[in-house]
C-alpha cells in the first residue's frame, strides 16, 4: 500500500516491539480522555482491539487506559502534530506525532529531514486523501465484502492481510461504518484515520529505494511519531 509506508521487519525485532507497544499506549491513552469504557468509547475500542492484535501486555493496556483516564499519574498531556516534507528522491511524507512536547518534537523533525526536506503546512497533504481505514476479518465463509462495503456505507474495499478486508471510508463516517460491519459477517480489527496518496511516486533504483526505506525508518523510530505516511509505490 503506498499511501502508508510499512517496515518490512520491524515486526521481528525486540526493540521494534517495545516502539509499537509505546505508540498504542499513547493512542490508548489519548482515546481514553473521553471515557475508559471501551463500549461507551469507539476510539478506545478501536485502540485497544489494536493493542490487543500486537499482543501488548495486559498490565500495559489497563496501565494506559487509566493513565488517560486520569486515574494514574495525573492525564495524559499529549497533543498531536502534523509535519509535512519529502524524502530523498522527492517522495511526499506525512508525519503524525503524538508528544507531549511540541519544541522537541519539532527539533526532531528538522534533524530527521535533512536529507529530505521539512516543507510548511499543506505542502504535501493536498496531494493525499484523508480517509478511514477498517481492517476486518470475515466471520463466516460466505461474507461479502462488497455487500458489506455497500450496505455498512464504506467508499471502497480491497484484500488485506492473511485473508483480512479492508475497508475505506469518508474521515468522518469511520465509526459509524465500523459499528454497521458486524451485521454483515465482518469482525472489525483496526479502524483510524489515514493519509493515502493520489499519485505515489515509483522508484526503480534499488540503491534509491533503500534509502528512501531507511529515512523512513528513521522517522518512525523516533519516540514522539506515531505514523508516517509516504506517497510510494510498492
């Protein structure tokens, strides 16, 4: 998928574990400020059914939930932030970070580009779309997902993972498509807001290609970024 950019390994390694688990518990905790039950909360249900594909320790999730909550070491003061710019060999990247201090985070995006290049608000999101993203798995062999995009009101679906659908919808339909899935033989996994570029750029040259990847390796292992979306074809 080129609109999101994904680690072809991180998975596998210990310390990449512990950056994903950091980043799930920031968004749970962000999803918790509006309530810490999660049937009464669609954001913290969708964060938490996250937390739980990645395998994340119990005590860290409920460690979260309360910390956004405010019922653990005061709330939790995080505030998103949109950075804009390009990677080598002018790829478009949308960078999302969830910190709890802004000037830090803006001193590491400045280090971060510099073999690309940091540009100013709406220099590189006009070229994508901001859309919803459901990953759901179908809970009887005669699911149809495009009954069910149909039918749940999603704009468009396609193959994901390990027999896996997803489903796209307009930003502000997303909750109302993932709660509809259900009744048509879907069981929802994830479901967020995502950047997905209208014209990725295709790269050739694998020497280009691995340097690319490695910047934006760099990005996402920084500890205030959540996600990092780049216009690339795969």
């Amino acid at each position: 998928m080129g609109a999101q950019w994904k680690a072809k390994h991180k998975q596998d390694a210990a310390n990449a574990k512990g950056r994903i688990f950091t980043k799930l518990a920031k968004e749970i905790a962000v999803a918790a400020r509006n309530g810490a039950d999660p049937d009464m909360n669609a954001k913290l249900r969708s964060a938490i059914e996250t937390a739980k594909k990645a395998s994340m320790p119990k005590e860290t999730l409920e460690r979260a939930i309360k910390k956004g909550a405010g019922l653990l070491d005061g709330p939790a003061n995080y505030e998103t932030v949109v950075y804009e710019g390009f990677a080598p060999h002018q790829v478009p990247v949308i960078v999302e970070c969830l910190t709890d201090n802004k000037n830090r985070s803006a001193m590491s995006m400045r280090i971060l580009f510099r073999k690309g290049q940091l540009a100013t608000s709406g220099a590189v999101s006009w070229d994508f779309k901001h859309l919803g993203q459901i990953e759901a798995t179908p809970t009887s062999p005669d699911a149809d997902a495009e009954l069910a995009a149909i039918e749940a009101g999603a704009q468009d679906f396609e193959d994901g993972d390990d027999g896996d659908m997803v489903f796209l919808t307009e930003a502000a339909d997303l909750d109302l498509v993932s709660k509809a899935l259900p009744e048509f033989g879907f069981s929802v996994n994830t479901a967020r807001l995502v950047y997905r570029a209208n014209n990725p750029v295709t790269l050739t040259d694998e020497d280009a290609l691995a340097e690319v990847e490695a910047f934006l390796d760099a990005i996402d292992a920084d500890d205030d970024v959540q996600h990092v979306y780049a216009g690339i074809a795969e």
